[in-house]
C-alpha cells in the first residue's frame, strides 16, 4: 500500500501519522510593561517565534487588555495566559492560528502578580504571586475545557515566583522568588506531581538567591533558568539547570550576555529562547532574544 506498517504478532497494521504545521516549534510571549516600566505603558501585545530558526518575533495578536504577568503554559495546540493582566481572568490561544485571546475563566485566589505557570499536555497550572501578600496557593485548570481554575494545594512558602515553571509532564519545579514580606530573595524550589492534587514538597536549591525570575524553559530532561533579579538595582546573568527526573541542587550551565530580569522563554526538546527583558546596571528595557543548547552546557 506504500505505507509504514508495524506487526502486531496476528495482524500487520498501518502506521497513522499527522503533520503538526507550522505551529511545531512556536513560543508565544504576551502582555508586560512596555517600554519605560511603568503602568502606563503595559501591552496587550502578543508575539510569537518560531524555536528552531533564528529570527525576530511577529506580531500574533492581542489579549483582552494590557498588563503585566500573563504567565504562559499551554498544550501543543492551546496555549493559557494565568495571571494579573486583566484582574484575575484567563485568557487562551490557539497555537497554530494567530489572533486574539479568548476568555477562558479565572484563578481562584485573586489577580495575583508575579507568579509563575506550567503544565502537562492536559493540566495547567498557576503557581504564587502577590495579591498584593504574597501567596503559597497553587491553582489548576483542564487545558481543553473552558472554566474557572481549582484549588491544588500549596507552595512550601509564600513565593512571587516570577518565572517559568519547570517540567516534564509528570513532575513540575518552581522555585527562586521573594518571599516578601517575610524573607526576601529565596534559593530554594518546590515539586509537585502534575496528575495528582496536594502541596509541594522542597526539592533542592538554586545556585544563588534570586527575588524576582528567574525566566525557566525544559524539555522532557532538564530544566533551565536563567538570569533574575537579586534586589532592585542588581541581577544576574547566570544559567543554571536541574535533571528533571532526579532533582537535587540546580547546576551552572552558562551566562547570558547582560545581567537580565528575563520576561520569558520558550523552548523545544533541543533549544530554549530566553527574552531579557530589562537589563542592569543601567535598568534598560531591551526586546533582545538569546538561545542555549539544552543538551549542551554554554553561553547564550
């Protein structure tokens, strides 16, 4: 029949197969303070990138409103925005299509700023934040039905985790975040076991403590973090990484070429794409784009 056929042990059957278009590879970024850092100036702004090819972002469309911290997690074929960018709401994205968000529902605990969010093919989830206390809630959804988050359990800590969320699809890591008004910068991260409800445990430490970020990309092996920021004039330019599978203290990998707040990532099994966002000393909004290797260890 001029297919690709496997044996069963009784029968020979056909080997289905789908092409996954042009959305295969594609990071989407949306909302933040625009240029200056300053209420006045967030987007509702949505780009997006294609991993595995160099380039500069294209415009995709934009969500309900402007604002900061819509922190994106998704499936292959949707993509959520859970956070304080228009109260609590969120919103959703078709992948492979471009245009504008739909409503999806909304988190459970408030419009929480700087919290961080991640998921499986199917779960979700929304992690920390400041609404404006800092919080330990974690909150989940089912990605391809619309409605309201639920409940999860708990951080370890109150957290503003600020970041991308790490994971393999069974097992997520969030960690680093101030712990205001408590503690400040934190170095410690929290796991949780995606398919079953319940608090976290404490995994294992970064590198260095870090209050706000750092931005978080993994594949299905490791995870990676990179830059943050220490207090309100310093950051940092470190990358580090964490065996998914195993845990244990985060590991250094590279540096970026500035002292980053990163505001985002995006990734494939092979790349991942950090924006910096604002870079110190000098506390320039830049749009600059930087990749690693994920197998490898090196700069930006």
């Amino acid at each position: 029949l001029g297919t690709l056929e496997f044996y069963t042990g009784d029968e020979w059957r056909t080997v289905n197969s789908f092409n996954r278009g042009s959305s295969a590879g594609r990071a989407v970024w949306a909302g933040g303070y625009d240029q200056g850092g300053v209420p006045a100036n967030m987007t509702r702004s949505i780009d997006f990138i294609n991993v595995p090819t160099l380039g500069n972002s294209r415009s995709f469309g934009d969500l309900s409103a402007a604002g900061q911290d819509a922190h994106g997690c998704g499936s292959e074929t949707r993509g959520l925005y859970m956070g304080r960018f228009s109260g609590n709401t969120i919103e959703y994205i078709t992948i492979a299509s471009e245009g504008d968000s739909i409503d999806f529902g909304d988190i459970v605990f408030g419009g929480r700023y700087y919290g961080a969010a991640g998921s499986s093919s199917t779960r979700g989830m929304h992690f920390g934040g400041d609404e404006p206390s800092t919080v330990n809630n974690i909150d989940y959804v089912q990605i391809n039905t619309l409605g309201n988050a639920i409940d999860f359990g708990d951080l370890t800590m109150v957290r503003m985790c600020y970041g991308g969320s790490l994971t393999n699809g069974r097992v997520i890591y969030n960690g680093g975040g101030d712990t205001f008004p408590t503690g400040g910068a934190t170095s410690t991260y929290d796991r949780n076991i995606i398919s079953s409800l319940g608090n976290s445990v404490e995994f294992g430490n970064l590198i260095e403590k870090v209050a706000y970020g750092p931005g978080g990309n993994s594949n299905t092996v490791r995870g990676v973090l990179a830059g943050g920021q220490h207090t309100p004039s310093n950051a940092s330019k470190r990358i580090q990484y964490i065996t998914l599978s195993s845990g244990g203290n985060a590991q250094y990998f590279g540096d970026l070429t500035e002292q980053s707040l990163t505001s985002g990532a995006g990734v494939t099994q092979t790349r991942a794409v950090f924006s910096l966002g604002q870079i110190y000393p000098a506390n320039n909004d830049v749009n600059t784009l930087e990749f690693v290797t994920i197998a490898t260890t090196g700069n930006t």
